[in-house]
C-alpha cells in the first residue's frame, strides 16, 4: 500500500506533518479528516528499500477462510466495511491483514468491493473478482463468497494432489543423484587407492566406474555448467511463444504423466468455468479468464478456439469437440448441459468426477513408480557397489583356490 506525506491543520489550529498509509491521495485526505486533520497538502512519499521479499505470501488457506467468515457476515446483515475492518484486524498473516485494510479504505471512499480487490490481483485473481462484481450487481454477495469457497478449497485440493504425485519420484531421483556424486568423488578414490597397492588386474565394471570417478574429479565443473545451462536453456524457451506451446505439447504426450495433466486440466476447466456462470459471469468473459488461468498454452488455445466459436453464434459442445482436447464424454455431456439448460450444473458434476479421476490417477501412478524407482536405485547404486568390491571377492577367489 503507498505512503503518503501530508501537512495539514488540527482542529486547534497547530500544523501536523506524517505520513500515512492508503490506497491513494483521497483515501489518505479521508483518514485525516476522520483524525480531525484538515489537509492542506498529501503527496504520495518516495519509497526507500522495501523487503518485498521478506514479506509473508497470502495463501489459499489464507484466501478461503477470509471468503467463508465474510460470507456468514454478509449474511448476518453486517455492513460490507464494517465486515472488512473485522476482517482486517484478525488477519494473521500480516500482508493480508494490510491488504484487507487498504480495500477497507477503498471502499469506504466510494469504491466498490470489486474494484478494491483489482488493487492486489497476486492475491484476488481475476476470477475472484469477476465473481465478486457478478455478486454485488446481482444482490447475492453472500451466496458468491460461499461459492468461491468451494472452489478454492477444491482448487487447492487438486493442486496438493499434483505436488503430491510429483515429490516423491523427484525427491528420490535427486537423493539418488546426490549419493552417485558422493561415491564418485570421494569413496571410489579410496577404493582406487587400495586398488593400485594390489598391483592386480581390475574387472572391467571396476574400471569403467574408476573412469567415470576420475573424469568427474577433474570435470565437475563442466557438469555442473551442462546441468544449469540445460535448466535456463529449457527455461527461456519456455518463456517464447514458440516453447511455451512445445513444451506444454510434450507434458500433455507424456505416458502416464500426460494423461493425468488431461484430467486435471479437465477438472480444473469443468469447476472454473461452471463456477463463474453459476455466479452469473457472462460465456464469454468466463471462456476467457478459463483460458487464461489454464496453465497449458495446448488448452488455453482450445478453450480460446471455443470462445472464438460461441462469439460466432455455436453452442460450446461444437468447438469444444472440435478442438480434440478434451475426452468425448466430456464433450458430450456439456452439451446434454446446453440443450437442458443446465450447463453450470454439468459442468461442475463434470468436475466432480474428473477430481476423482485425478485422484485415482495419482495412486495408479505412485503404484506404477515405486517398483520402477526401487530397480533404479538398486542397478546405479547397486552397480556402484558391486563394482567396487568385485575385486575383493575376485582376489578372495583366487587365495581360496
């Protein structure tokens, strides 16, 4: 929220300067009268070093129990500012809590709720607030809030799913990598060592894992140069129009992993966009903001293909099918929603059903990936293993003999 300094006059006629918090000049004009100041001059003050970054984020957890307690108030019959200035002070986290002060301030100088939130979009995105203004226009803020709610949680829900499916093979993947640098470097030396006072020939697995040491010894760097330039390479190609569409094209091909991005992109398209017309968001702006918050460039231009058709006078099932996307059942039962006049309802039975695909697809995958990781690890750091003592048992042999 910025700064503002001011000069003005208190009711006994003495001159007070400060500073002061608020969403803008006028804001700030308003507090200070409230505060029996007369200003005679606000101007926003420049700003000094500021640990933006030391700030705590707003989370989702922070988000739904703010949208759930402000639906039972609005519901209770208590004003809209009186609901955020509650609101305001109980915040725990301290960004929020500053945030719901400064819409305080912007409502209470004549903004509507909607605009207010469009001050912070990192914490109210666009969906929040177009779902806001559908429910202030329509009289049925309360029942708006209680649906953001649901979506949120659900929202969060899925995402928790998908970092859940991934951290497992990721974590044991880099561990793994951690400990074969570790052998590497310092304890097949050792080995080496103990090697060359034997005086005898080495098994050719010995040698070839004696090599690799040797070379990562004097080309660590180089690795380590191959690896961080692979991560920015893949990163700013990323970043082009061009990559972004490659890139999301291959996660959606990938086995397994692929099909389950499908599904969430379904359940995540499917609650959106059921969510914003339930609310009373017009097709079209909510096709968009869809499109927009997919995360997928492959699926934010279907749903952008869907849009473009509707705004030609189609229904949604025609170039929703034709943009071979999404699964034909899910086709197929938007458009049952569309002749029956209950597409919102569908498309959220339609999400309900994808979450719990989704849901299903993450056990099959951690099922499917644990047995796999389990013989990885054991041929790396097994071979490792066995590499280094075959010579002992090779000489242990031959004294026995």
């Amino acid at each position: 929220m910025p700064t503002f300094a001011y000069e003005g006059r208190t009711s006994d006629g003495q001159t007070k300067k400060g500073k002061i918090d608020a969403v803008d000049a006028n804001a700030a004009r308003n507090q200070l009268k409230r505060q029996n100041i007369n200003p005679t001059s606000v101007s926003e003050a420049k700003a000094g070093i500021q640990l933006e970054f030391f700030k705590p984020k707003v989370t989702t957890r922070d988000l739904v129990i703010f949208t759930r307690q402000f639906a039972t108030m609005i519901d209770s019959g208590l004003p809209l500012v009186q609901c955020l200035d509650i609101q305001s002070k109980q915040a725990e986290n301290e960004t929020f809590r500053t945030e719901l002060g400064a819409i305080k301030e912007s409502v209470e100088s004549g903004s509507t709720f909607a605009d207010a939130l469009k001050r912070f979009p990192g914490t109210f995105d666009e969906l929040y607030q177009n779902m806001i203004a559908a429910g202030e226009v329509g009289g049925i803020l309360d029942t708006i809030l209680n649906r953001l709610a649901v979506y949120l949680e659900k929202a969060e829900s899925l995402k928790r799913q998908i970092k859940g499916a991934l951290m497992y093979p990721v974590i044991t993947v880099l561990v793994a990598g951690v400990v074969v640098v570790i052998l590497l470097l310092f304890v097949v030396p050792s080995f080496e060592e103990m090697f060359a006072d034997m005086g005898a020939g080495l098994p050719a697995l010995t040698q070839m894992v004696i090599d690799m040491s040797e070379w990562l010894q004097a080309n660590w760097w180089i690795v380590g140069l191959a690896i961080a330039g692979t991560l920015w390479g893949l990163r700013t190609f990323y970043k082009t129009e061009k990559g972004n569409v490659v890139l999301d094209g291959l996660m959606l091909k990938l086995p397994v992993f692929g099909d389950l991005l499908t599904k969430v992109a379904v359940a995540r398209f499917c609650r959106t966009l059921g969510t914003m017309l339930s609310a009373g968001v017009s097709i079209l702006e909510a096709l968009d903001i869809c499109g927009r918050t997919s995360g997928n460039k492959i699926i934010e231009g279907a749903i952008s293909t869907v849009r473009q058709g509707i705004s030609e006078g189609r229904n949604i099932s025609e170039p929703l099918a034709e943009a071979k996307v999404f699964p034909d059942m899910v086709v197929q039962m938007i458009s049952v929603g569309e002749a029956t006049g209950a597409l919102d309802v569908m498309l959220n039975k339609v999400a309900d059903f994808y979450e719990d695909e989704v849901d299903q697809a993450v056990e099959a995958m951690t099922s499917l990936l644990e047995p796999i990781i389990m013989v990885f690890l054991g041929i790396v750091i097994g071979g490792l293993v066995i590499a280094m003592y075959l010579p002992i048992f090779t000489m242990a042999g031959s004294v026995g003999a």
